[in-house]
C-alpha cells in the first residue's frame, strides 16, 4: 500500500511564522496534487504545550537557537511554535486535509522534544505510528513536509529502521538549514532511502 506521510505542514513553519522556513508555503499546492496518488495519506502535527523544553522562553537566561543538553542529548532552542490551540499550531490553510484518513501529533510531552512523527528524540516513547501503518499494510511510505533537515528528515530515518521503504519528496519539502539538508541527503541515498521529486510518483 502506498502511504504519503506529510509531516508538519503548520503556519508557524510558514513564511511569518514564528520559526518560518524559507518558502514553506511554496510546498503547499505541490502536496495538494500529489495526495490522489495515495492509497493512503496520514499527516502529523508538532503540538507542544506552554511550557515545552524545547522554547528558549522557558530557560531563565537563554536565547532562540542556543544548544543546550537535555537527557544526555543536545536539545536546540527554539522560539515558541505550535503551541497547542494556536493559529500558529494549525495546518497551512491552502492544505488540502479531505484525505486524510488520520492525524499523529507529536511534541506534547513537555519534557522532551519530538522531531520525529515516530518517537521523541530520545526513542523513550513511541507515537504509535508504526504500529498503525503496519496494520494497515503499508509497505512504501512517502514522506514531505517541514522542515525537510529535522522532521522530515527524523521521520524518514525511523521510518527507514522500522523497515518501511522510503521516499523523500524533495520538492514538496523546504528545509530551514540548506547545507545540513544536503548532508542528509547523501546519508539518506548512501542507507537507501529514495529522494524524488513530485513528478515521479
Ligand atoms: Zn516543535
């Protein structure tokens, strides 16, 4: 069954957002066209609470974009974004959500940050997402979105180890650090991990 996974297509990814990736908005109608081509299409929303580890607001002291440690691991610092309830955590108005059979949020735990629609960054605790795409009989699974080095880029590398095989939709994905994105992208191709563009579905 072929599966489009469209992670985090919200406005405060979007250009005037508050953690805006340089022309989100263009993907928009590109995912638009695709999703017709899709057996099945699923989505995830980044949802964080007020209070969200991951805000630099909520560390006495510190600024956006600082690298801190958290559980062991380095956590970056972001402005807030998608907190729960706001226009900020809704999806792009232009998307087209009628086919979508189901939503994963993800990030509502305000001790750990969650990057990947699958697990948060410490792999402590599953979305339930694979389960669900195995039930399902999913077997190839296609991926765009926002932004295309952390969270779709994290969801395509779990998605790629649970054993799904993987296709990252380059066009209809904009990442917010273009030197990182072409780094993954070489990782992605050397694991086996398909990157296409929207025209060869
Ligand atoms: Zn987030």
């Amino acid at each position: 069954m072929k599966t489009l996974l469209i992670i985090d297509v919200q406005n405060d990814f979007m250009p005037g957002g508050s953690l805006a990736v340089p022309d989100g908005d263009k993907i928009v109608p590109i995912i638009n066209s695709i999703q017709h081509k899709f057996d099945l299409v699923v989505a995830s929303q980044d949802w964080h609470p007020q209070d969200h580890v991951s805000f630099a607001s909520n560390h006495e002291g510190k600024s956006n974009f600082d690298v801190i440690e958290i559980h062991g691991k380095p956590q970056t610092l972001w402005p807030n974004h998608c907190v729960q309830g706001t226009d900020g955590a809704d999806f792009h108005a232009n998307l087209d959500t009628q086919k979508w059979e189901t939503i994963f949020r993800k990030g509502t735990d305000k001790d750990i940050d969650s990057y990947s629609a699958f697990y948060d960054n410490g792999h402590l605790k599953s979305t339930g997402l694979t389960g669900y795409l195995k039930e399902k009989g999913v077997s190839q699974l296609f991926l765009c979105g926002l932004a295309a080095d952390i969270c779709v880029y994290f969801s395509t590398y779990d998605a790629f180890k649970e054993g799904f095989a993987c296709f990252f939709i380059e066009d209809a994905s904009r990442p917010l650090d273009f030197e990182e994105f072409e780094k993954l992208k070489e990782k992605m191709t050397y694991l086996g991990i398909q990157i296409i563009s929207s025209a060869d579905i």
